[in-house]
C-alpha cells in the first residue's frame, strides 16, 4: 500500500500508507499490535539529516512497512516500522536513520539495498552482504535462525547489521566476491561474481532452488542453486547477471537473455509451463510457449512482485504473469483471470509514439487521420505536418494501433500493484489503489480509485473527471485543447427550448498535468432576465 520513488534531482518521495507495529517484552520480542499509521494521499518528500556536503540519495526500495534508501557515499538510511530499520533499536521512525553496524563508508562503501518483507540486506563495494531486521528461519544468512549469543536464543531481530556468514561446506568466513542481492518475502538472494547464485532463508516452496533441500526446510546460510533446465550438463546454475525475489519465488536472468525461476507457482507468478504448484529446481521462462518469442527478443530486466513477475524485453515493451487479483499485470482491461505465461503489458496511459495528432491551420480540423503527403480530411488543402501542431493522443487504449506499454526503464511490483516508469520519467501505475494513492489531482477528492487494469499514469487523472466537449458540441471530444463549458447552458430567453452554450474556457491538454489549477479555476455565472428569472451555469 505503499511507494517510493527517486527522483533525478536526488530527492526522495513518498506516498500510500504503512503501519507501524509494537514489539512485545516477551522472550522472543514477537511483535505486537499496530502502534500507528502513516498514510499521504499525495507525494511528499523525504527528508535526510546529516547528509555530509555532497551527499545524496542514488538508490531506494520498499519493504514491508519500512523504506530504504542508499547515497552516493555509501552510507544506508531507514525509516518506516522498528527492528527493519539497522539503527540498534526497535523503535519506529518517520525521519530516516542511518543503519549501523554497516563497514566504514570511505574503505568498504555499500554500493546497493535490498528490502525484504521484514528483512534488509545491504552488499559493499568489497563484495560482501550484510544483513539486519527479522531473522526467522535464518533470512539474514548469518548462521543461527534466531538470534543468539553464547548458543543462547532469545529473540528473532538484529537491530544492527551483520556480515552474512560464508557458503555452507566452505572455509569462508563470510560471503564473499558477490555483485548484487536481492531480498524476498523470506528468503535472500545473492549473485556471485562468476554468475552463480547463492540463496538463505525459508524453502518452504523451494525458493531456494537448492538441489538437497527440496522443497521445504530452510537455511540459515547461503546454499548454491541448482541448475535445473539452464544445462543438462551442470550441477549450478550459472552465467546470471540479475535475480529479483517474490515472497515465495525467485527468478534469475542470464547474460544470454534467458529467464530461469523457481519456488512457489500457485498463482502462475514461475511463467513456466509447468502444472506443479512448487518447484526448487530452476524452469526456464519459455517465451515460445505464448507465442512471444519471435516478438519480443531477449528479456532484458527483471522484478518480481509478491506473487506476480515482470520482464522488460529487447523490443521495447514489459512482460507480467502471476496473480492479476487487482489487474496488477496490466494484460487486460476487462478482466482480473491469473496468467501462468508471459502477457505483454497494455499501454494504458502510456505515451504512443506512432499516433500524432495534428491541426490544420486552414480549418482547425484535428486529427490523426491527415494523409502521408499532409491533405486534411476536412478542407483537403495540404499541411506542412513537420510544422503543423501536433499533440499526443488523448485516447489511452485506441484499437488498431500499437496497444502495447512502450519504453519502460524501471518496474517494482508489490503486493496488488506494480509502478513503473518510463525513458520520460513519468511514472505508472497498475493494479489496487489501495489507501491514498495520487489519484485525484485535479478534484482534491480524497477517494482514492479501487483499481487501474493497465498502466494509469500518476497525477493524470484530470482529465478524467470532467465532461470536456469540442466546441460547445456534447460527446465529441478534442485531443488537444479541452473545452469546458456548462451542462445545462444558458437560454438566450425564457422561451426558448433549446439551451445555447455560454463561450467556452480552451484548458490546454498539457495543462490539466499541472499541480496548480488556479490560473483556470471556474465560479459560477448568472444571467439576470428583464422578467426577473435567472438561469444558472457553473
């Protein structure tokens, strides 16, 4: 229900809700009833004390009531719900706090975070992973499921980072040479510098896509995937260049372009053709059986969401499968239906790159229907269309064109809901709404929408809560610039059946993204007759 973005300025926002829980005095420090919410229906931003000169935010995730969020020098902040935050102690916190027990930032700097539901994992420039938060059946990889001193366990949290503990049957001390993590809903993810991967935590659906380990059980240090269908001559997996965890499943993609996951497949979140409801070992993500393969090239990026998965491929567009509860895969406007295979991503409110609009300057007609030499459909004189004006459609979902999502550059999935976001920096959103999310800019409503089924573009709602009409003409609509004008009109007497519309107010499209709405805000009017009645139009 939440989510944090960052933008190109290094600033940090956030908006949605999270919880925030007490933590009991009992052995085991369980933790408690809910101690508060924090909710924003609009973005605001984050601030960070005691960010040195020169520092700034290059990296976020979201975790399970708890944010993170990594600078330029190396250094880990958190805030959100208690034990998740690494600060060394279980309180919560609104403002960001730095993350202790982490190596020095000037020697052995963290150069990325990962955000599990209730665990955190940061990795050093040095190749290490470190870990904190929530340690049952032994997410942190630090070699006891709980916490313990001296063979003693007595709670589950570290609230202060740990170095993750070497390969199990290894002489290592710590886990070494590795170049990216990730961290799911209970288990941890890690990416050894010669492309093999390396998982911990509960396999209770064989996330941990360990040959031995099968499908249940757990590991409370790093144990190697299993090869599986990525070579019949290899025992490990190898050759991975990305991995991204659901809440119980893992995907890997290769340097090949090839996409391998594992563990739990209730909701179809594996994209295998598979039947099984859970596999450990790794299945590769054929593209083929969906008839895609010769469409979308090589996948490109990965994420996965709690039980859903997103790809980004060579051809430009987004892949999603798993569970559609919310249409948070954005593959079909009409319908919630789970998808076991691949889809491609509808555009939505995505830019369009292939249908312009444009405006004769002759006659005013607009459209996208001009010829390729430049004649108007209207008054069939010929326009220069490299100087005409010209506009992205105003339509979100046309048939007949392109129908696909365009240009994604970065994706996150959550639990009913994934975000992504575009070459342009303009930021998406499928799936549920939940509580406050930025929906309704332009009305100041604070009833957030149940439910985008494709990709609805954030703060772009403007449009969508007026009946904005072309030239006074109801139903006809205008791409361009909008046209408001009052429903019941103004009668010019008071016998005159039929209303005549009051000159109308040109909104540029463009305009109805802005944030400020007072330079076009509307009153109502009044018109006074000799008889003394008065019409009304707002």
């Amino acid at each position: 229900q939440s989510n944090v973005a960052l933008r190109a300025d290094g600033t940090v926002w956030f908006w949605g809700r999270y919880t925030w829980y007490n933590v009991n005095n009992d052995t085991n420090h369980t933790v408690g009833s809910a101690g508060g919410i924090v909710e924003e229906q609009y973005p605001v931003q984050v601030t960070f004390p005691g960010l040195t000169e020169g520092e700034f935010i290059t990296n976020v995730d979201a975790g399970y009531n708890y944010f993170l969020a990594l600078t330029n020098k190396g250094r880990v902040y958190a805030w959100g719900d208690n034990a998740q935050l690494g600060n060394g102690d279980r309180n919560f916190s609104r403002t960001p706090v730095l993350v202790t027990g982490l190596p020095d930032s000037a020697t052995n700097p963290v150069i990325a975070v990962a955000a599990g539901s209730f665990h955190a994992l940061a990795l050093t420039s040095g190749g290490n992973v470190y870990a904190w938060g929530y340690n049952e059946q032994g997410r942190l990889g630090l070699g006891v499921s709980g916490h313990q001193i001296d063979g003693l366990q007595y709670n589950y949290y570290y609230t202060s980072a740990n170095p993750v503990v070497g390969v199990e049957n290894s002489n290592d001390e710590h886990l070494k040479n590795i170049i990216s993590i990730a961290a799911g809903g209970l288990h941890s993810v890690a990416i050894r510098m010669d492309g093999t991967v390396f998982t911990w935590g509960s396999n209770s659906y064989g996330q941990l896509g360990n040959q031995r380990l099968g499908t249940s059980g757990s590991a409370n240090r790093p144990v190697q995937v299993a090869a599986g269908d990525y070579a019949a001559g290899s025992y490990y997996i190898d050759q991975v260049v990305r991995v991204s965890a659901g809440y119980h499943h893992t995907m890997a993609l290769t340097r090949y372009g090839k996409l391998y996951t594992w563990g739990r497949n209730n909701n179809g979140q594996l994209g295998a053709d598979i039947s099984a409801q859970y596999t450990n070992l790794p299945k590769a993500v054929d593209l083929s059986a969906s008839g895609l393969d010769a469409e979308v090239g090589q996948i490109m990026d990965i994420a996965a969401g709690e039980y859903h998965s997103l790809a980004r491929t060579s051809d430009d567009t987004m892949l999603a499968w798993g569970l559609n509860s919310a249409g948070q895969l954005g593959v079909d406007q009409f319908s919630t239906n789970n998808q076991s295979l691949p889809v491609r991503v509808l555009r939505g409110d995505g830019v369009l790159d292939v249908e312009v609009y444009y405006t004769c300057p002759y006659c005013s007609y607009t459209g996208s229907d001009f010829s390729s030499s430049g004649k108007c459909p209207s008054c069939s004189r010929i326009v220069n269309l490299s100087t005409a004006d010209r506009y992205p459609s105003a339509d979100s979902q046309i048939t007949g064109q392109d129908p696909y999502f365009r240009s994604p550059i970065s994706m996150a999935g959550g639990g009913e809901h994934t975000v992504i976001m575009d070459q342009s920096g303009a930021v998406y959103i499928m799936g549920s709404y939940g509580h406050y999310h930025y929906n309704n800019a332009a009305s100041g409503s604070t009833l957030a929408q149940n439910e985008a089924m494709v990709p609805d573009r954030f703060g772009y709602e403007s449009q969508k809560l007026y009946s904005w009409v072309k030239n006074g003409a109801n139903g006809e609509v205008q791409p361009i610039a909008y046209l408001m004008s009052a429903k019941n009109g103004i009668y010019t007497d008071n016998t005159t059946a039929t209303p005549v519309y009051p000159t109308t107010m040109e909104v540029l499209f463009a305009d109805l993204y802005e944030e400020n709405y007072d330079a076009f805000n509307c009153g109502n009017q009044r018109a006074g007759y000799t008889d003394g009645s008065e019409q009304y139009s707002d």
